[in-house]
C-alpha cells in the first residue's frame, strides 16, 4: 500500500477486521505482521499462510478527511490429496460397483479413473 505525505492514518483489514490500525496491531494472529517499507509504503505479511487466510485484503487511508481504499485478493492453492479411496472389493461377474475416489486441494483437482488390464 502505498501512500503519499498527506495520509493522516493507515490501516489494513481482512474482510471487515482490522488487522492494524498504523503501527498498532490489532490482530490477535501472530503470523500477521507489518512492515513499513518506506515512510509512505506499507506492507503486511502474513507467515505460514493457510486456506483460511484466503479472502479480500484492503488497505484503507485517510487523507483530509476523504478515505481511500484499495483492495486485493488473495487466493491461497492447496495441493491435491486423495482423502478416501474404496478398498479392494470382489464382486461376481454382471454386478455392478461403485468405486470412491474423494480428493480435496485447490484449485479443485480432477479424478481420473484408469484400468489397468491384467493379461
């Protein structure tokens, strides 16, 4: 976020929570951190991020008493993990079967089913 000399106060927030308010922290989260750059460039950092960190970010300014806002969004990507699988399973020959595959990650992975013949 980057400010000019007339900015009387800075703040940023996830969603409608005030992350910090200037200097003063008011995130009770220890992975949440500031950093001044510049006397007019302001950064956080958010350490060990996770999906639930995911959502708009805005750093909001007031300037002669006219507020000014800008916002990003920030989209955490999970890698695929396969969270259940039907076990092995023998069934007689004209039945039918339902196999499970649930995956979980983001984006949202794709399930592809092979089969591999045996000769």
């Amino acid at each position: 976020c980057t400010i000019d000399d007339r900015v009387t106060r800075v703040a940023w927030l996830n969603r409608s929570t005030i992350l910090y308010a200037g200097n003063d922290k008011w995130s009770i989260d220890p992975r949440v951190i500031i950093l001044v750059n510049t006397p007019t460039q302001y950064s956080i950092m958010i350490q060990n991020v996770d999906v639930y960190d995911e959502g708009p970010y805005t750093c909001s300014v007031q300037t002669d008493n006219h507020p000014k806002t800008s916002r990003v969004h920030l989209i955490v990507q999970v890698p695929p993990q396969i969270m259940n699988i039907s076990s092995d399973i023998t069934v007689n020959e004209g039945s039918s079967v339902t196999l499970l595959c649930l995956a979980i990650g983001r984006p949202e992975p794709t399930v592809t089913w092979r089969h591999l013949s045996v000769k």
